[in-house]
C-alpha cells in the first residue's frame, strides 16, 4: 500500500464502530485492528463503556440503574473517556478505534423510554469521529447469534429485542447521517467478521488517504 500512514500526520483518526448486540462489533474491531497495522498504522483499540472509573460504575449499574440517571452516567462516561484516553491518542497520531461510541448512546436508553432528543443534546458535545462504521444486520441473523452466545444484560433479555435495537439504530444512523457525520454502513447479514473488517479498512484508508498532488 502506498498510501501514507495516518501517524505520519500531525493527529490520528477517530473511528468508532456500533450497531446492534450481535452484529460483530468486538470481533471486527479485533481484525480491523490487525489490518491497520499491518498497513502501517499506529493503532489504540478502545471501548465503552470505558475501563476508567465511570466504565466500571456504567458496568456495576447497568443492571439495577435506568433512564436519565443511567444516560447520563454512560455519557459521563463517554466525556471522560474522551479525555483521559481518545484523545491523548489520537494527539499521538494514533488510529483510534472504539468498540461503541455515541450511536449506542442514542439508542440503548430507548430501551428504558428515553426520548431520543434527549440522548442527543446529551452527546451533543462529545467529539464527532472521523468515521463512524455501523454494523446492520437483521434481527433474525442478531438474535440467532446472541442465542448462540447468551444474553449479557438487561437490554438483551426481553423476546424481540434484537427487532426493537435494530429499529432504534436505524433511527440514529439517521440522525447522524441529517447532522452531518461521516457514517459507513456496513452489512454484516452474510458476510463474515474477517469481510467486514477488511471491506472497512479499504474505505478507510481511501477515505483519508490525501488528496493526491
Ligand atoms: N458475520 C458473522 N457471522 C457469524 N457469526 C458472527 C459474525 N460476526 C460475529 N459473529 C459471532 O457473533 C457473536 C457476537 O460477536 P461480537 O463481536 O461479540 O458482537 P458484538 O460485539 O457486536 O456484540 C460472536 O460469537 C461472534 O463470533
Ligand atoms: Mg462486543
């Protein structure tokens, strides 16, 4: 590949990757990772919620937390994550990619009733990425996978909630499409993760390759 390195410019690359339980975030993330270095790329795999201590309290209360209160310790989370660790990253010229990131923040609170203005004027403040990759699938081919795997939370457990997600995602995508994001969408329904994560590294890298002369 002849393209420059992103690292070689003065700031990384901000590229988060959501979409539906199921669809292949973390596995994608995983390989997405190991195509950017070997192209050359200096990479820093993050996630939310965080490992910092807002990720821990959002990991601890989950369960028991909902609404606003929880919307608001997951963007909380979301801010300080930014700070402590996007950012410094991508300062270093680093590729930065977050297993979920401000679309699953306007859409897991709709599963407790959030009225979705209220995500986004909630987020509205957290650094836009430079790329944000979402994952579609059908609630079919997401619900067959999470049977296969086990439910891991609340938002998980009710009959049908792969149809409502996939709803709500389809909505948010939306949303940020309206506001102007970069978004990618990738179809996840038949192809698999290692397809994925390499259909996404082409894009990219010709989406912030430089203008040529
Ligand atoms: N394209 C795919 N085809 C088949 N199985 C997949 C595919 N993508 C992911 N999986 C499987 O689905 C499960 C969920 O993947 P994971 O990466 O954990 O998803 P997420 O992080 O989006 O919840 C895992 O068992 C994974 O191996
Ligand atoms: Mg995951």
């Amino acid at each position: 590949m002849s393209l420059r390195p992103f690292s070689e410019r003065q700031r990384g690359r901000f590229v988060s990757v959501d979409g539906p339980s199921g669809a292949g975030k973390s596995t994608i993330v995983r390989h997405l990772a190991q195509l950017l270095v070997a192209a050359g790329e200096d990479v820093h795999v993050t996630a939310e919620p965080s490992t910092g201590p807002i990720g821990a309290l959002c990991r601890e209360l989950t369960e028991t937390t909902t609404r606003h209160a929880l919307a608001c310790l997951y963007a909380a989370d979301r801010y300080h994550h930014l700070e402590a660790e996007v950012r410094p990253n991508l300062e270093a010229g680093r590729v930065v990619l977050s297993d979920r990131y401000i679309p699953s923040g306007l859409v897991m609170q709709r599963f407790d009733g959030i009225d979705p203005m209220f995500l986004w004027r909630l987020n509205a403040e957290a650094d836009r990425p430079d790329l944000a990759v979402i994952l579609e699938a059908d609630p079919e081919v997401i619900s067959e996978r999470l049977r296969e795997r086990g439910p891991h939370n609340r938002f998980q457990l009710s009959s049908g909630s792969s149809h409502a997600e996939v709803h709500f995602y389809r909505q948010a995508t939306e949303r940020l499409i309206q506001a102007g994001y970069d978004v990618l969408r990738v179809d996840v329904n038949r192809r698999p993760p290692e397809r994925s994560a390499a259909l996404i590294r082409d894009r990219l890298l010709a989406f912030f390759a430089p203008a040529a002369g």
